[in-house]
C-alpha cells in the first residue's frame, strides 16, 4: 500500500474533522451532565460529604497582612488583564507579541494572576483554621445539579461553536469534573473525602502513562505503529529494579537503573525498528510478538530467579522532592511538587518533547517522514535514519516508563504488574491527537480514574454498582476512544505504511 493512497491533508478536511470532533465531544458532555443531575442530584438532600484538603505537608496559605492582600488582589488583576488584553494596549504591543508567540506563556501568566486574585479572597473568608486548611461540607444533590448543569452549557456550546484547540481541553475538564461527582456522592456520610491525597496518587500514576503516550507518539510521528510498549514498561520495570537491588539502591544506583530501563526499551524499540524498517515486517504482529516474549520471559525470571534469589526484586523507591516554596501551595501544591523524581521527569520529557516535535529541524524531519516519506526523500531526507532514531527513542522513553511501576512507588517486580497499560497508553495517544500536550492532559485523566479505583476501598459498603466497574473505566474509556466515538481523530498519514524507496 503507497502513502498516495491516503486522503490529502488540506486546510478545508482539517477544519471539517475539527468541527465533527467539537460537535462530538460537546454532545458527550451534554449526555454527562444529564447523567449527573440523575444521579448525583437524585441523593437524599439530607446527604453531605466533607471535603479535607490538607496532606502531606502544611498546606495552609501564607497569612498576610491585610494591606498585602489588597496589593496581591490588584497584582493578580494587573496581570490577568494584561495576559488578555496586551494586545489591544499600545504600550504593552511588544507583550502582547510575546503572548502570542510562546505557547502557553497566557496561560501561565493567567494562573499565575488567579493565584494571586485567589489567595487574598480565601484569607477573607477564613480559609485558614489553627494552622489548617477548612475542611469543606458541600450538599451532595445541589453538586451534582450543579456540575450537570455546567456539563450540559459548556457542551451546547462546544456543539455550537465547533471549538479546534480548545475542545479536547474542555472535554477532559467535564470528564474529571464528573469522576469528582462521583467521588462527592461516594463520600457521603460520615467518611470524609481525601481529595487531596487522592489527586496526588491520580498524578503519580500517571507517570508511566505519560511517557508511554509519549513514545508512541515520537514513534507513530516518524511513520512506525508500536505496539510493543507493553513489552517495554515489561522489560524496563524489571530490569530497573533487579539493577537497583544488586546495588542495594545505594549511592547513584536508582539514577543508572533508569537508564538501565531505558536501555532495556530502547532495545525492544530496535529490534521493531530493524523488523518493519529493514525486513518490512508487519509493525502490528511484530510489536505483538515483542510483548508476547516479555510478559512471557518475565514470567518465567519471576518464578526461577527472582522467587529464588529475593535479593535481587527488592523494595528501592525513587526520592521524592518537595519544591520549596511550591510545594506548600494549598491543593496544588503537593499533587503537582510535592512527588517523587519521576513524575518531574515525565513532564520535563513531554515539555521537551513538545519543544522539538513542533520548534526543531528534527521534529520537522521526523513528522514530514510520518506524512509524506516520499516527498521528504526528495528534499534529501534520510527517511530510514529518522524512523530508527525515533522508534529507538520512542523505546527508551517506554523503558523509563516501565520504571514507574516498580521504582515509582518502591514496588518490587511482580509478574502481570504492568496490567496492559502499554496498550492504554497507545489510546491515551490517540486521545491526544498524537501530540504531547494532548497525550499529558489524558493521561492525568486516566490516571485519576485509577487513582479513584485503588481508593473504593474506603468506601465499599456505600457503594452501590461493583468497584470492579470503577478498575475497568480506562479500558471502556480506551474502546471508545479508539472505536471513534468521541471523533474522527486523523493519525499521520504514513502511520503504519512500510517506506520504499522508488
């Protein structure tokens, strides 16, 4: 099969699959929002869940002077009306310019200005009790109206207005606004709601999710389907702990057993690339077979070494680092800078690889290989070359991934532990639209609905469908994102097309 057979790619199909995918995504949350006022405003009105925000560390806001809080409420307003209107003021035209050509310095700055506008209103109404942040009673019917009512608005309005960037943003928002629902109406009653801790853990696991997703997107961008990352979280979770255990995780040995793992995906992400680029073999079965020969092989190390020789799967979690300063940001701070190095290193790695993909002559190069490998071999583009280094980088971001499960949380290697989250991850991609930000924004979101499955727990007597429900939501989520029905999501045109040359 040529790349000429594939549909051609015009500013006019672009707009048409965006306006189908908006128009998708607006009416999947009109639905949500109708479950939500059935539902969870269908409680008992006498029903009430206690929010508690503190964790971890003193997460209280700074108390300032009441003359401060005034000068910070004005700060913030300064600088959200400046983030959005610099461009109309002429004397803040070079900002303005700013703004628009780095991605994402808006909305830093707008953050940055709520926070500000935020902190001062919260220290007026009392946020702050003896040293703690105020626990919060909400009433869990009038919630879930509430929450209905906005999915419904915001999704006619998504269905009107066919948003493109900001659609995918906005559908993720309604789908972690409607697993907090539930949360709300799971806790109701005497056990408080954890929030906090619940949203740290959500982040936290999804650590491996994010570095999945994103090596099948450097792959799938350079033209190479891999499925084989399952076998890469496989082969860099056991061979990172196995590494740290030999040196008791002593001194900078944690650091060598991620690039150890790394290595490891690296290779399996070789052997694909030497199979479907120099062999032309199907990249479909031969990521398969990879992940056949490392769930089987771990097996087997499993039961004859590792059961014997217990020295070598020991307990070695990675440091965890709390940001000064950061960290003590009440609610955000210890979910998002109050974790363990991986985590920073995931979302250090999909920054950077945002970066290149979109701003470097190697992005450009890799994506023109996974669209038009002909015509890049025209402009003297080394297609082969560029498809090996990505799959091969592709490969070692999975192995650092497959460090998550076990270095991660400080697990030792048990067999089946990676559960087929490789596979998630390739959905999380598509979810993503093959781009790193996209993939980080659903990774959170599957990661908070494994973090509120491993949390059920405390609350299984109140539960009234099967917590088995709640462990299988990322795999219903991933059948409907891959069988289209969020929207016609477009992959890279050369995605899977074995290159030839002519």
């Amino acid at each position: 099969m040529s790349t000429e057979a594939r549909e051609v790619v015009t500013l006019e199909t672009l707009r048409v699959v965006t306006r189908k995918r908006s128009l998708a995504y607006g009416i999947t949350l009109m639905a949500l929002g109708l479950v939500e006022i059935l539902w969870y405003g269908g409680a008992d009105s006498k029903l009430h869940t206690t929010i508690q925000f503190g964790y971890n560390t003193a997460t209280i806001w700074p108390v300032v002077a009441e003359l401060w809080r005034v000068v910070l409420l004005i700060a913030g307003l300064a600088i959200i009306t400046v983030a959005l209107r610099a461009k109309e003021i002429a004397s803040l035209e070079r900002l303005g310019r700013f703004f628009e050509s780095v991605r994402g310095a808006r909305g830093i700055a707008v953050i940055i200005g709520a926070y500000l506008v935020i902190w001062p209103v919260l220290l007026w109404l009392g946020i702050n009790q003896h040293g703690q942040l105020r626990t919060m009673t909400v009433d869990v019917a009038f919630t879930g109206y509430v929450f209905g009512i906005a999915s419904i608005v915001v999704g006619a309005i998504m269905a009107w207005k066919r948003f493109d960037r900001r659609a995918s943003g906005m559908l993720y928002s309604g789908l972690l606004v409607f697993l907090l629902g539930f949360l709300i109406w799971v806790a109701r009653g005497s056990l408080d709601l954890q929030l906090t801790g619940i949203l740290a853990s959500a982040v936290a696991v999804s650590t491996f999710l994010m570095l999945g997703s994103l090596s099948g997107t450097l792959c799938e961008r350079s033209g190479v389907v891999n499925i084989a990352i399952e076998g890469q979280f496989i082969a860099g979770a056991l061979a990172s702990i196995v590494f740290a255990s030999a040196f008791h995780g002593s001194g900078v040995s944690l650091t060598f057993a991620l690039v150890f793992a790394g290595l490891f995906g690296a290779f399996f992400g070789w052997i694909l690339a030497i199979m479907a680029l120099r062999y032309g073999a199907n990249q479909i079965i031969v990521g398969v077979v990879i992940v056949a020969f490392c769930t089987a092989m771990s097996q087997f190390l499993s039961t004859q070494v590792l059961n014997t020789h217990q020295n070598l799967n020991g307990s070695y979690g990675l440091p965890v680092w709390a940001i000064p300063w950061l960290s003590h940001i009440p609610l955000v701070g210890p979910v998002l800078f109050d974790q363990n190095v991986l985590v920073f290193i995931a979302f250090a790695a999909v920054i950077i690889a945002n970066f290149a993909l979109f701003r470097t002559r190697w992005g450009l190069r890799v994506r023109s290989v996974g669209e038009k490998p002909i015509a890049s071999e025209t402009v003297g583009i080394n297609v082969v070359h560029v498809r090996y280094g990505a799959v091969i980088l592709g490969g070692f971001i999975a192995g650092v991934g497959g460090a998550g499960f076990t270095l991660g949380p400080g697990s030792p290697f048990t067999y089946g532990m990676t559960a087929g989250y490789g596979y998630i991850a390739l959905a999380i991609m598509i979810f993503g639209r093959w781009r790193p930000y996209g993939a980080l924004m659903a990774s959170l979101l599957f990661g908070f609905t494994i973090a509120l499955s491993a949390n059920l727990n405390l609350y299984l007597s109140q539960l009234v469908i099967p917590q088995q429900f709640i462990t299988a939501l990322p795999y219903l989520i991933t059948i409907a994102v891959v069988s289209g029905l969020v929207g016609r999501i477009r992959p890279p045109a050369a995605d899977g097309v074995p290159f030839q040359r002519h």
